[in-house]
C-alpha cells in the first residue's frame, strides 16, 4: 500500500523509502533470522540498524513472540529516516500524514516479511490481547 496524501497522489518519502537500498525484503528478512527461526536479539544499530531494529521489534510484539511494548521502535526508526532520508519525515511524537505513510509502509514490509518468510501471523498479538480488560 503506498502512501497518499490528499488529492490521491504518493508522498515522495514513501517513494524514497521503497527507493532505498536498506528497505528490500530479503535483507531485512534475512536480518530478522536467528539459529532456529526468529531472532531473539536485537540487531546492531550499524548501517541501517535504526531500520531493521525497528522491524525486528514490530514483528516480535505483532507476532506475540515479544509481548511487551515497542515503545521505543519508533525512536530508532526515527534516528535511521533523519539520516537515511531526504525529508523530514516524523515518525514519532505528533505524527503528520507523511509519517503516517512511512510507518503503514513498514507495517505493511513486516507483515510481508512475518507472513512470507516466517509462516507467521501478524494479528497474533491482537488475538492473545482481546477480550483482555484494561
């Protein structure tokens, strides 16, 4: 699903983000593999660290192989985009509609990369958490 904004045309930082070399399937995929199956530990944050570890930690929570939150993924997708990308993209904080495209963009590579690559469901954290009281 590629961003919009609201006249139906592509935000250019989603285009950029699908351009660069760090946002390809089997890379990042290939980052997330560990001795039997998934990768418990995080990845260094050398190179595209900032990306990947965010993928990392959303495909743990969102396949409830990591149960607690991902609050600070955003923080280290963050750091990779002020670096890796022309715009000035926000992904943390108060978000505006570019940010938004970003992060359903990588929602939507790690979906890929847990339903492809790892036969892995990516609603498995919203099933163990509903019915859940808060």
């Amino acid at each position: 699903m590629k961003g919009t904004n609201e006249s139906g045309s592509e935000f250019a930082v989603v285009e950029e983000l699908e351009n660069h070399e760090d946002f390809d399937f089997d890379h990042l995929a290939g980052r997330l593999e560990g001795r039997s199956g998934f990768r418990s530990s995080k990845p260094t944050a050398q190179g595209d660290g900032g990306l990947e570890q965010f993928v990392w930690r959303m495909a743990r929570f969102q396949s409830s192989i990591g149960d607690s939150m991902p609050v600070m993924a955003t923080f280290w997708l963050q750091d990779w985009c002020d670096e890796e990308l022309d715009s000035d993209v926000k992904v943390t904080g108060v978000l505006d509609d570019e940010g938004k495209a970003v992060l359903r963009r990588i929602d939507d590579m790690v979906d890929e990369i847990l339903v492809e690559h790892f036969g892995r469901d990516p609603s498995n954290a919203a099933k163990s958490w509903s019915g859940r009281a808060f």
